[in-house]
C-alpha cells in the first residue's frame, strides 16, 4: 500500500518590525519621563498639571508612532497593526504588494500603509552599491555564489517581496478568503484626547 503524500507544512508565521523605530520610541519615551517627572516633582503652581496633560498627550502618541507598528504574515493572511489601527487582510482580498516612497497593501479597493517596513532611500542606495560591486566581480553577469541574492537588496524591498510571494502563492487558499477587518486603537486615542482636552483647559484658563 502507497501512502498518500503528506501537505507541504505551512509557513512560519514572520513578523516584521523597525529596530530604529523601537529604538527611537525608547529614547523618546525615556525623556518625556524625565524631563516630565522633573516638573511633576519640582513643578509649582500649575506646572505639574501641564506636565500631567502633556506626558497623557504625548505617551501614547510616541508609542503609536515607534513602537505600536508591526506586520505578521502567515499562510492565510497578513496582518497590519498601524499607529492607530489594526488591519487583517486575508490574502485573497489582497490586490497588491508595492514598494515606492512607502510600503502598502492594496486589498478590497483600499490602501494600507506598511508603517513597521519603512522605506529607507540610504539603504536602497548602498543595496544598490552592492549590486553594483556583485556584478563587477563576475562578469558573467551572474551573482556569486557566495552572495546570497537576499543580501543585494535593501531590508524594506526584501520584506515587501517576501509579502508579494506570499501573496501570490497563498490567494487562492480556501483558508485565505474573506474581507478586510479594521480595528481602531482606541486604547491609545482615547488618552491622547483627554491629554490635549486637558491641556487646552490649563492654557485656556492662564
């Protein structure tokens, strides 16, 4: 008896995430603590309310920006968490996956940014270099073995091709279908309005 061929074993779930922005977001909120404990602590009059209202206003603004983004993209969808949203895009509803100026998504006749997968003109200008230099020292015109090809392009453009091959080779999966879903972060907006209602209230009554 012949054993019927097993399923190719589903992708690892990647994840993909800016170091710098993390690492920006730590400083940022590192000396909003700082400088914002100092006039909580030592502030007079109504200086440790506007320090109050600012570091409510501001926190979950530098969080939203650094350290909120991040993609994860499995065999059956692809996953956007934005500053201020969380999109689930099934990739049958997924249209493309383009690199310019920024990254993003274009599913369902909408457009959704790939603020985790930032586009950095410095690294497509020495990934090009690299190219460069790869094909000078083969003039076969082919890379050498010892360049992997994922090694010649800029971090941003490879993710956005590994997204665009998922794409393309997971749509039609049964698992895959379905319409976009949008969440808002609410957990963040809902501070950060309260901090700048409380902050226009104490420079209204100056």
């Amino acid at each position: 008896m012949t054993s019927s061929p097993k399923a190719p074993a589903p992708d690892r779930e990647r994840s993909y995430r800016s170091p710098a922005g993390i690492a920006s977001g730590v400083l940022l909120l590192g000396l909003a603590a700082w400088l914002g404990g100092d006039a909580l602590v030592r502030g007079e009059g109504r200086t440790p309310w506007l320090a109050l209202a600012g570091l409510i206003l501001v926190v979950p603004l530098v969080i939203a920006f650094t350290l909120r983004p991040a993609v994860w993209a499995n065999d059956e969808r692809l996953l956007v968490r934005n500053p201020f949203r969380t999109i689930t895009l099934p990739w049958g509803c997924v249209q493309a996956v383009r690199a310019g100026y920024s990254n993003e998504v274009l599913a369902a006749g909408g457009k959704y940014q790939l603020w985790a997968i930032p586009v950095s003109l410095r690294a497509r200008k020495a990934a090009a270099r690299r190219q460069a230099r790869a094909a000078s020292e083969d003039p076969t015109g082919r890379t050498s073995a010892t360049v992997s090809a994922g090694s010649l392009r800029a971090p941003s453009d490879q993710a956005v091709d590994d997204l665009r091959d998922l794409a393309e080779r997971c749509s039609a999966s049964p698992g895959a279908q379905g319409a976009p879903a949008v969440r808002w972060a609410y957990e963040l907006l809902a501070p950060s309005a309260v901090g700048l209602v409380l902050l226009a209230v104490l420079l209204a009554v100056a």
